[in-house]
C-alpha cells in the first residue's frame, strides 16, 4: 500500500473513532442526566494522561519485578463490573460510620466536611484509616458482611474454574470413588485370600496409599478454595462538594500501588450518590471507555482494580460523598509473599477461611 493510502485510511480510522467516542458520549449523556458527563470525561482522561506522564515508579518496577506466583488467575468473569445488593437493616454501615464521623444524623453527614481539616491530603486519609481500624463495631459488621455477602459471591465463580489448574477436580473426586470401590472390594470377604501372598499385601497397601494420597489432594484442593483474603480495615472516603468542585485523589490502577490482578475492589457509598460524586472506571483495560458508578445505598460495584483505571470525578453535587473501598481475593489468585519493591505502604491482609 501507498503511503498517502496508508495516511489516508489512518486518517479515516481516526476520524470514525472520533465519531464513535462523540456517539457514546451523547448516549451517556442522555442516560446520566443528572451527570455533566462530557466535563467528567474531559477531567478524567486528563488526569490519567497527567498521571502516565509523569511515569509513576510503580508501573518502572512492574515490568522490572517477578509477577505473583498464584495457583490459577482470576477468571475472566470476575473482571466485569458487578453490582451486588445488601440488606442495609441487617448491615447497617451508616450507622456505624456515624459512630466514626461523630455525627447525629444523615443530613449531617451529606453535608459533612469537618473544618479544622483539609480532607483532600493524605494526611486526612491516615486520620481517617485510624479511626475505622479502631471500631469494633465496624469490625464485627464488616466480617459478618464479608462472610455471607462478599465471600459466596466469589467463590461460586472461584470453584467453576480453579479445577482448570493441573487435574481437573471431577477427575481427582472420580478417581477416590474408583480407589474407594477398590477398597470395598478387597475388604469383601468372598474377594479376600486368607492366604494371602507378601506381594499381595504389597499391594494391597499401595492401594490404600494411593487412595489416601487422592483423598488428601481432594481436601487439599477444598480447604483452598474456601479461603480467602481481604483488606482489613477498609478504606473510608470522604469527598465533600466545594467550590470550585474538585476531584478526590488520581485516575490510577491499583497496580502501581502494589496490587495484585487477583484481587477483586468492591465500592459501596454510604449515601446514594448524586450526579457527579460517583466512582468512574473504565469497562477493559487501556481503552479509557470510563463508566460511573451510580448506586444507591444498600448496593456496592464489584470491579477489577487492580488493572482497570479508575478515579472520582469532580463532586459538583452540593453533597458530600462517603464511601467504603476494599479488595479481597481468593487464595488460590493471590500470592502472600508477594510486595512491591517500590511500595511504601501496603494495606492490612487477613484470612477468612469460609465454610459453604
């Protein structure tokens, strides 16, 4: 082909993207009405575009470092936004996070922006991190919420797929039935020799072996599968609506602090978000197609942090937003000896061992 063919049909290329990109963000536009979606856009694609200029070390030491050395990769399925529901009678997290803030009531907390504090440093992030790690209360709400919200959520996507590692789990558990007929039959007195033979023995105890050596694969492999790990204490948000507006933190991947692509982030606002105050992410990795999070209380999005960009937009709402972020992560995606070189801080991990 040509070159001025070749420019030509680049330019075309372009130009048709150019059109596409205006397409969906019209679309957005009139499906987020509330949403002054073209500034959000234009604000989130020039913070990323900050951010990968000035070439974070994170991103240097990710391709300088060995990657984590987990059992089996996160499935593909658990890399697609997820909005999950929750009773917030049962697990009342504004309760509690008004017990944190030291406010009375909701309308305090929309509006909540303590004044003595500058809540957009890190400095107030720490403060805040204190205060959550300390309450016991938040403690007991947010296990009891991980092990029968969260946890059944991952793992019924975690048991479809960990089996594709090495053996299959069907062939491992068809295996210990055959080794355990086996067994049945040499323990049946009309099978049994009394006379029997020292190789006879011999192999009657690699028979036993060999099914002993299944069995315990088999409950290896279980025990496994019902771990998990999680960020404990989660992190609290607070992003008060100022004037000018202003965003909260960096559009950023959660790899460049450190993260692991096992780890799946959860979001849930405490308040329901109005307008622009919500979390935006993009939809695949690179494409910078970001999508926000509008949810009302009593929901959080499930999300691929650690590889998809995200950030919160500007908070033009006249509210204050307040949120949880966490991570968790099988055990069987996860590598517990992994760090970052270039990480300086590195969040709480526990294990929560569930039992379905």
């Amino acid at each position: 082909m040509q070159p001025q063919i070749q420019e030509k049909k680049a330019n075309k290329d372009t130009q048709q993207q150019e059109e596409s990109e205006q397409i969906d963000i019209q679309q957005n536009c009139n499906k987020y009405p509330n949403i002054n979606y073209t500034e959000q856009i234009n604000y989130l694609k020039n913070s990323l575009e900050q951010n990968l200029s000035q070439k974070p070390k994170g991103e240097k030491a990710l391709t300088q470092y060995r990657k984590p050395k987990v059992q089996i990769n996160l499935p593909q399925q658990l890399t697609n936004f997820q909005k999950i529901k929750f009773d917030t009678n049962q697990y009342d997290f504004q309760k509690v996070v008004m017990e944190i803030l030291d406010v009375k009531n909701l309308e305090e907390l929309e509006k909540f922006n303590p004044p003595k504090q500058n809540v957009f440093t890190y400095n107030y992030s720490k403060i805040l991190r204190e205060k959550v790690g300390k309450n016991k209360n938040l403690e007991l709400l947010f296990k009891n919420f991980l092990k029968n919200v969260i946890a059944p959520h991952i793992i019924t996507e975690i048991l479809k797929y960990s089996s594709n590692q090495e053996k299959n789990t069907e062939q491992i558990t068809q295996q210990c039935n055959n080794v355990d007929n086996i067994q049945k039959n040499l323990n049946d007195s009309n099978y049994i020799n009394d006379n029997k033979s020292e190789n006879d023995i011999q192999n009657n105890n690699e028979d036993n072996n060999f099914e002993q050596d299944f069995k315990n694969k088999l409950k290896l492999k279980q025990k496994q599968k019902y771990k998990l790990v999680y960020q404990y204490p989660p992190t609290m948000r607070v992003h008060p609506s100022v004037q000018p507006p202003k965003p909260l933190g960096k559009v950023h991947r959660d790899a460049e602090f450190g993260h692991q692509p096992g780890e799946l982030n959860f979001w849930m606002p405490l308040l329901s978000i109005k307008g622009g105050s919500c979390l935006w992410c993009e939809q695949q990795e690179y494409q910078q197609n970001f999508q926000p999070f509008v949810l009302n209380y009593g929901e959080l999005m499930r999300f691929w942090g650690a590889q998809l960009y995200h950030g919160a937009g500007i908070n033009d709402t006249g509210y204050t937003r307040i949120s949880f972020d966490f991570r968790v992560a099988s055990l069987l995606c996860f590598d517990t000896e992994w760090k970052l070189p270039t990480v300086d801080y590195q969040h709480n991990w526990q294990v929560m061992e569930i039992e379905l």
